[in-house]
C-alpha cells in the first residue's frame, strides 16, 4: 500500500506530513487520557498495572482505593474502564508517564494558552481530553453560529484541529528531543 506524504492539498503550507500528524496526535490522545485520570495524578500507576504481565486482584483494589482518594468520581472511573475494556490490546501509546503528560500540558499551555489562542486551546481540550467527535464538535459550534450549515461547521473543526497540530508540532519535537525534519524524505528536501 502507498501512503500519502502528506494529507489534504499539497499547497496548503500549515500542513502537517502524515507521520508528523501521526505522531502530534499519538502525543495528544496520551495527554488526553493522562489528564483525565485523577486530573494527570495517576498516570504512573496505571502505566505500572499495564506493564505488569499479571494483573492480581490486590492491585487492581490499591489502585481503584488510590483513584477514589485522589477525587476521581465513580463517573469518570467508569468511562475510563469502558475505554480501556474496548480497545483490543494494551498499547504503549495509549498511556504516557506523568512526567511526559507535564512535558505535553507545558507545551500545550505554552503555545496555545499563553499564546493567546483559547479558541484553539478549546478545541484541542474537547477532541482529546473530552473525547468528543469532529461532528459533535461541528454540532455545538452550529449551535453558536446557526446561520452556518453544518458542513461548514465540519470543515471549521477540521482546520481549527490542523492548525492547533502543527502550532504545537515543533514546540513538542523539541521538548522530546525529537528532530521536526526527521519525517521528510530525501523528496521532500528538495534532493533527488
């Protein structure tokens, strides 16, 4: 199968290539789960429980007795199970340590909220910490701006969440010691 260099029109120059889009969301979607458990207080723990080869039932009662002290509510215990229970295998990906979820959340804050692009912030925060879907997404901004079809709406979220990615792209190569270039081709240099 070949897979495309990059994803939408070639001449849009806030583009991210495939991997490099890829790769921001891996990072986003790890932050997203990270920040809900217990607030980002316990992801350390849950990485633990993962890795183990055996899961005991004496470490599932510490960790669900760690999760109700830290504040998490029966609520957001459960749609955490639920996620966890629908994916077919456990995977690295989708856990990060608190000390990456922090790295991530700097970034985050740094270049979308200090930078003073709440909107942006906002749509990053509902597609990965809440888990929203791009057309629920669409529909609650329809909801604020009736006179817009929904199909305009999509396409808002669509370019809100491209430009939000490759804002935080390079900030986020560079706080994991990762070169922003290392997905471009000898094609895409120019080389030949």
């Amino acid at each position: 199968m070949i897979y495309p260099n990059t994803t939408g029109k070639t001449a849009e120059s806030a583009r991210l290539l495939t991997l490099e889009s890829v790769w921001i969301q891996g990072k986003l979607r790890m932050w997203g789960r990270w920040s809900v458990i217990g607030h980002g207080r316990t992801g350390n723990m849950f990485n633990a429980l993962l890795a183990s080869t055996k899961i005991s039932k004496t470490a599932i009662q510490q960790v669900l007795s760690h999760l109700k002290a830290s504040g998490m509510d029966e609520q957001e215990l459960k749609t955490y199970f639920l996620d966890l229970l629908s994916g077919k295998h456990k995977s690295s990906l989708a856990f990060c340590t608190d000390s990456e979820g922090l790295i991530i959340d700097n970034v985050i804050a740094e270049v979308l909220v200090r930078g003073g692009h709440d909107g942006l912030f906002k749509v990053i925060n509902d597609r990965y910490r809440h888990r929203l879907s791009k057309k629920e997404m669409a529909r609650q901004l329809q909801a604020k701006h009736p006179e817009w079809s929904l199909r305009t709406c999509e396409n808002r979220i669509d370019v809100y969440l491209q430009v939000a990615e490759f804002m935080l792209y390079s900030p986020m190569c560079i706080q994991f010691d990762k070169n922003p270039q290392r997905f471009c081709l000898q094609s895409c240099a120019g080389v030949g």
